[in-house]
C-alpha cells in the first residue's frame, strides 16, 4: 500500500489498536525490514516506510560543512522533514488505516545512521512519538551532544533503542572517531529521563544495517 508515497506494510491479527513505526529509510529497504522485523516478534505493528528525498539535507538537524574532501554538506533541514511527516504523513497514513478499521496504540520514529539521529532529534523537537529508535544513528553530529544537554526530552517519549556497531569509532575521521563516546554519554544522560537500552553489535557502520535497525524496532515492540 502507498499513502504520500510512503510503503505501508501491516501485520494485524484484528488487534483494535496496534504501533505504527515510522521509518525514514531507502524504499526498497521497507518489504525487507518488514520481513526481518516480523522473523524477531510476534508483535502486531504497522511499518510506514518514509522516503526521503536527500539524506545529508532532509535529515541533518542544522547546516555542516563536509565531512569528508570531496562530499556535499549537509543543509540542515530537519525541521522541515519532521514538519511533512506530523503535518502530511500522520495524518493521512492514520485517515487511510482507519477505514480499514487499523488504530495505533502509539507512534515510534526509526531510522539508522543520519536517519537515526534525525529520530533521537525528532525525540526533542515533536510531541508525536511515544518511542524512538537509533541504530548506528550518526550521534557524532557537531553539537549534538550539546544539544540534548540543553534542550528538553519531549513528555511524549518514553523508551529509546540506541545502538552502534564496535568497529564504528575505528576511523581516522576525528569527527565520526568520537560516535561512541558520544553516543554511550548521550545514552547515559537519557536514561535519568527515560528508559534507554544501549547495545553493541559487531562489526562497522556498514554491517547488516537492515539487521541493526529491525532489531532495535523489535526491542521496542516487545518491552
């Protein structure tokens, strides 16, 4: 099924309320996430593939110059990215569900690398999602870390899934290097708010992400 392009994907045993997990991911990732998602839960749950137009721009909190020699910057439009989703993508995937009688019980974001930061970001700045997740989420983001120390979690949010692969921080990009530093401080941080499960996984950034990011969306599911 396709609501505001987005891939919508149900497993529903007549339940009358169920999650619906939104994703920012590459569309042809939403059929194989289902798949690795239903083989780790029983869980009934709604899987909402996002598309998403420019991952460094759409999903970056504020402007960065690059990164690496020779890469784009990212433009900082997370904003509008989340603003689209509540404004456009809720409203409607919840409208079109509904006639078929499907109800959520709550919203979760997801997402891995910069996807994964937008959903811990979007855990600051909207009151829409009860839960996140950010598998290998790109926390060595400039200013992050300084961002979720002076801003408020949103009431809303109540579990976060971090995760990170152990090769991560083996790089000699100085900026990335410090990913799990940041990201295990972060989660430790969070944690006196919420409840935060932080977990490794073997190998670097781009080892099984799909794996990663069904695994952490199936944590939140069954807890």
């Amino acid at each position: 099924m396709q609501i505001e392009k987005c891939e919508i994907y149900t497993r529903n045993n007549h339940k009358e309320k169920i999650p619906f997990i939104f994703l920012n991911s590459d569309r042809k990732e939403g059929k194989i996430l289902f798949e690795e998602i239903a083989s780790l839960t029983q869980k009934d749950f709604v899987l909402i593939a996002i598309p998403v137009n420019d991952w460094n721009d759409d999903l970056s909190p504020w402007y960065c110059k690059p990164v690496f020699k020779g890469t784009k910057p990212f433009a900082g439009k997370a904003d509008e990215h989340l603003s689209y989703i509540e404004t456009k993508i809720l409203p409607s995937v919840e409208e079109a569900l509904l006639k078929m009688d499907i109800r959520s019980s709550y919203h979760a974001l997801a997402g891995y690398s910069l996807a994964g930061l937008f959903a811990l970001y979007a855990a600051f700045t909207s009151d829409r999602f009860k839960k996140i997740v950010s598998a290998s989420g790109s926390l060595w983001y400039p200013d992050f870390h300084e961002f979720t120390r002076s801003h408020p979690l949103s009431r809303q949010v109540d579990q976060i899934y971090l995760s990170l692969g152990d090769q991560e921080s083996h790089t000699k990009n100085k900026l990335m290097a410090a990913v799990e530093d940041k990201t295990r401080t972060i989660a430790s941080e969070l944690n006196e708010t919420c409840h935060v499960f932080f977990e490794m996984n073997e190998g670097n950034h781009f080892k099984d992400p799909e794996f990663r990011t069904a695994k952490g969306i199936a944590y939140i599911l069954n807890n």
